[in-house]
C-alpha cells in the first residue's frame, strides 16, 4: 500500500500562494469566535436587503398602530374599556403588536434564510468546510436574529411613542422581552426548519403557527375572553407570556413574580430550542 | 521516512444498512496529487467527505495532520480546502463577496483577504468579473470561483470532488491548467473522478474504487501495465454480425477480450498485427481503432463495467 512519497515540491515565487510551504498556523480561538464569524456572513448579506428591511420595518408599526389602534379603536373606546385594565385600545394595542411583531420577525428569519442556506445555495455545507462547526452556524444566525429584532423593536416602541401609546417609562424594558420572544420562536423553528427537505412545509408552519398565535395570544384582545375551554392553551403559548409581559411593562403594572414567570417560560422555550437546534444542525451538516 | 499526510485504516462510512464505504485503506503524502477513481455510487464523495471531517467514519481509522477528524475538526478544516462536488457559492452575492465572506470563516483580517484574493481572482481569471453577482455566472465560472474560494486560506491540501463534472470540454482544461499549477506550487491534490482522462491528467498515483471498496491502487502507468495490455484493438461490426463476429474474434491471439454493446475490444501487445489477423479471418469490420490503453480499460478488466455508465 505504502507508496514512495514523492520529494515535496518547494514553493515557487508569483504563484497564487504566496505563503507555501506553511509555517503559520491559526492559533486556537475561543469557540464563540466562529458564531461571530457566520455573524459578520449575515450581516454582509444583510448589506444587501437592509433598505427594503428598514422600510418595512418603519411602517408596519405604522400602519398597524394607526389603522388598528386609532382607527379600530375609536370604535373601541366608545364601548368602554374596562376589559382592556381602563386604557384607551391604541395603549393596550401597542404592546401586543410589539411582541407579536417580534415573533414575525424571528419566525420569518428561521424559515426561508435557513432553508435556503441548507437546501438551495446550499452556503451552510460550503461553511461547515471552513473550521465553522454546524452549533457556529446556528449561533451565528440567532446572534443575527437577535440584532434585527433589537432593531426592529426599537423603531417600534419609537413609533409607538409618537403615538402616544407608551405610558409609562418601564416600557424601555419591554424591548429585551421583545427580543427574548422573537429569539424563542427563531431557536424553536429553526431547529426544526434545518431538519426539512422540502419548501412547502415551511408554509405550514405560517398557517397554522404564526397566524394562530397573532390572533388568539392576547395581541388584539385579552386571552380572558377567550372561552375557558382554549385559554389554557394560550396561556402555554409563547407569544401569549411575550404579550403580557410587554403589557404589563408598558402599562407600568409589571410585578416581580408575573415577571420572572413570563420571561423564565420564554427563556426555557429559547433554551430548548437551541439545545434541539445544535443537535438537529449537525445531524443535518455532518452526514 | 516522511509521515504520512492523510492515513486510513478499515476506513468504513455505512448509512443505515447500506455501505458507501467499506473498509478502505490508502496514505498521502506531501505534494501528491492523489485520486480516487471510479463510477459514480463507488464510495468516492463519502470518503471525501470524511476526509474533509464533515462525515463522522463509522467505522476504521482516520488521521488528517496526523489529527483526528473528529475531535479537531476545526483545526483540520483551517488547513484544507474544499471543492465540493455541488456548487456552494452564495449567488447573492458578488464574486469578490463569496471570497470576503468565506475568508473571514477562517477568521483571516480583511486587508489579507483583499489581497489573496486579487491574486486569486487572476489565477483564476476572474478579476474583470469581480463585482459581479455569482448567480449569471456560468458552470465553468462558477467552478472557478468555487476553486479560488477554495484557496483563500492557502491550504495544504485541496480537496476536489469531481471537479469538471458538467463543465464543457473548453472549460475542463482551464480547470486542469489552474489544478496542474497549484500541483506544482506544492499544493497536495485529493480528487474523485469518473473520468479517466481527468485522472490521467492530474494524479499521480490513485486508487480504483468500486462498490466502496479499493480495487486496485497505483499510478496510471503502474495500473496500465499490471491490469492491461499495451495496446487495444477497438472493433466495431454491423449489428447486425456483431455477435457472430465477436465469437468468431476467439481466434485471434490475444490477451482478453471484451465484448460491449456496441464494440469488440481486444487486449494485445501489437495492434496492428491483432488487425491483420482479424482480417485473415476474414472479418470485415466497419470501424477499427488500434489505440494505447487507458484507466478505462483498467477499470473495465477490475469491475466489468465501464466508468461512465
């Protein structure tokens, strides 16, 4: 078998390697450093899309905050508002929609963005070539994630200031709750998305996923008036722990204990999701 | 003595009940460029893919740098290039972007990037289409790119998994030209091929594999001479008198003989006095072709197939 070993061929000047033969070698770097590189692949990637992004991004909350809260809640307000805790729609409104957009956002980046990276240009096996391990990838994404969503939460608690719809200044910590829901749902799918080998399930995942939880996990209406039979079901949601728990910081009413409660669920949702996630995305990378 | 650069022993890789590789041993060294022939479905890929440590062995031994692929995954991979059998580029993105983006995976700083891949865009001869988005971009520079990519963290050893698959003939040389100058700059090779030419062109030594297994190991030359002839008569008959004419063909001396769908091959020293024979029988063949013998005749005698079908 052991065949003579051909003399190694010394390096030749002008070539397209300038460092042969090799002395240098990369010295070892901290595992979060490669979660940071796939960061940076994002966000070039990001350079391309981010002006349509950042349009979206400004006026969903526009839109829904005035067509929904001023428009839809003129007519509220006039029925009276003891069901909403005696604030006006737009106020109670606003919250909602800041969670629920978070969970838009997080799902939407967990879908097609990663499927496609897995399945169609197929970036994520050319990646894993690199000293990049399959967790990287997955961590790297969700850092990403968790930038846009901090992004995008913030222009929309701005835009809802401009409204008036903010009320209380506890609401500056809603902003984190919002990432933590978005990143909940990003950790969770994209676990799952990686798994897929064909696009039309992804659909599923919008019909009956997202559009559920964005009308029935207390975004436009309390989950108390719902019927006793689903609302446990709402309550174990997590949009719906995301949801109240912007609220309540919104409305200043957040307690301790509810407090703890809402962002222990959706972290343990988040945690679950990426413990799934570093395991289903090197079963899917290293075949 | 030098060490071995890539070491296998029982090397297997089995999916569920099925075994893309079954317990193949090779060594490379230093500056070789090493192949691995055969059909496709021979194992080829996979062993590629364990070696390029994103495919965990089943089973056997493996060592990359005298590493384990598995346990210093990273470590390995920073010195290897990949050009994986499918393209990978980001066709988002410019030419000069897939080398950024790539380049920074392996953690290198941007001006060093900007730099290699100047020189990589003209190895390449890419540079004029630097800016432009990699999805127009036809196969051939596509394969270009994905070589240059391949190349931005100077690796000591370039794995190509069919490398020239699907590209046209014009563009296959380019792609042999380029594999041919990093062979020479001390770049150890590692490719798969179905193509015997390929494999003629660029390695030099490799093994035959087949249904996961090594068939024969060696270089072309040394394959050509222990497992064929010198020369091979290449017949062709009406189809009509194909099959009486390939028994009749018993007569002639020679050291094998292969009857194809479409072809009667015989293995001979002489070719030329193998024709005069056939002659003297008087067999009148429309086509005859006296040729050297090739991998594909090696193939052909190890496994009873040929390589592209």
């Amino acid at each position: 078998m052991a065949a003579p070993a051909p003399a190694p061929v010394s390096a030749q000047p002008g070539g397209p390697l300038a460092g042969l033969p090799w002395r240098t070698r990369p010295s070892p770097v901290p595992a979060w450093s490669y979660a940071v590189r796939q960061l940076q692949f994002w966000l070039t990637d990001y350079r391309r899309t981010w002006r349509g992004s950042i349009i979206s991004t400004v006026l969903n909350p526009l839109l829904y905050l005035g067509a929904m809260g001023l428009g839809l809640g003129t007519l509220v307000d006039k029925h009276g508002t003891a069901s909403l805790g005696q604030v006006s729609y737009l106020v109670f409104l606003a919250p909602g929609l800041l969670a629920a957009s978070a969970m838009g956002t997080g799902v939407g980046e967990s879908t097609y963005p990663v499927f496609g990276s897995v399945k169609w240009n197929k970036t994520y096996q050319a990646a894993v070539s690199s000293p990049l391990r399959p967790a990287d990838l997955f961590h790297g994404h969700l850092l990403f994630v968790g930038l846009k969503l901090t992004m995008a939460s913030s222009v929309f608690l701005a835009v809802a200031a401009a409204f008036q719809a903010i009320v209380s200044p506890w609401a500056i910590l809603a902003l984190p709750v919002a990432v933590l829901t978005g990143l909940a749902f990003t950790a969770v799918i994209e676990a799952w998305t990686v798994t897929r080998t064909k696009d039309t399930s992804l659909a599923v995942v919008y019909r009956f996923g997202l559009t559920p939880l964005f009308l029935f996990s207390g975004t436009f209406f309390p989950v108390t008036l719902l019927p006793g039979w689903i609302r446990p079901i709402a309550y174990l949601t997590p949009l719906w722990h995301g949801v109240a728990l912007c609220r309540d910081l919104c409305l200043g009413v957040a307690t301790l204990p509810s407090a703890f409660l809402h962002a222990g669920y959706l972290l343990v949702v988040l945690g679950a999701g990426i413990f799934a996630g570093n395991r289903t995305y090197t079963r899917r990378l290293y075949v | 003595m030098t060490t071995a650069l890539i070491r296998a022993r029982g090397l297997t890789k089995r999916f569920g009940s099925f075994t893309a590789v079954d317990g193949v041993d090779f060594e490379l060294h230093r500056g070789e460029a090493f192949g691995f022939l055969g059909p496709n479905g021979a194992g080829k890929s996979s062993t590629m893919r364990m070696i390029g440590c994103v495919s965990p062995p089943t089973e056997g031994e493996l060592s990359i740098f005298g590493l384990d692929p598995v346990a210093d995954g990273p470590a390995i991979r920073a010195r290897l290039g990949v050009v994986p059998q499918e393209d990978s580029l980001d066709v988002e993105l410019t030419v000069r972007e897939n080398l950024l983006v790539y380049g920074r995976y392996f953690g290198l700083p941007r001006p060093v990037i900007r730099e290699r891949s100047d020189r990589l865009l003209d190895f390449v001869q890419l540079a004029d289409r630097q800016n432009d988005r990699v999805e127009p971009l036809s196969g051939g520079l596509k394969r270009r790119l994905t070589i240059a990519r391949s190349l931005i963290n100077e690796p000591e050893i370039l794995l190509l998994d069919e490398p020239t698959t699907g590209l046209d003939p014009q563009a296959r040389h380019v792609v042999w030209d380029r594999l041919f100058r990093l062979k020479q700059q001390g770049v150890t090779l590692v490719l798969t091929t179905h193509y015997m030419d390929e494999a003629e062109q660029l390695c030099d030594r490799l093994v035959v594999m087949d249904a996961g297994r090594i068939a024969a190991e060696g270089s072309p030359r040394e394959l050509i001479g222990r497992y064929s002839t010198p020369e091979v008569l290449e017949l062709r008959f009406d189809p009509t008198v194909h099959e009486n004419a390939a028994e009749k063909l018993a007569a002639v001396p020679a050291q094998r003989r292969e009857v194809l769908a479409d072809r009667v091959l015989l293995y001979v020293e002489d070719g030329d006095a193998a024709l005069a024979a056939v002659r003297g029988l008087g067999l009148d063949p429309l086509t005859s072709l006296v040729r050297r013998s090739t991998l594909e005749d090696v193939f052909l005698r190890l496994t009873g197939r040929r390589l592209e079908d």
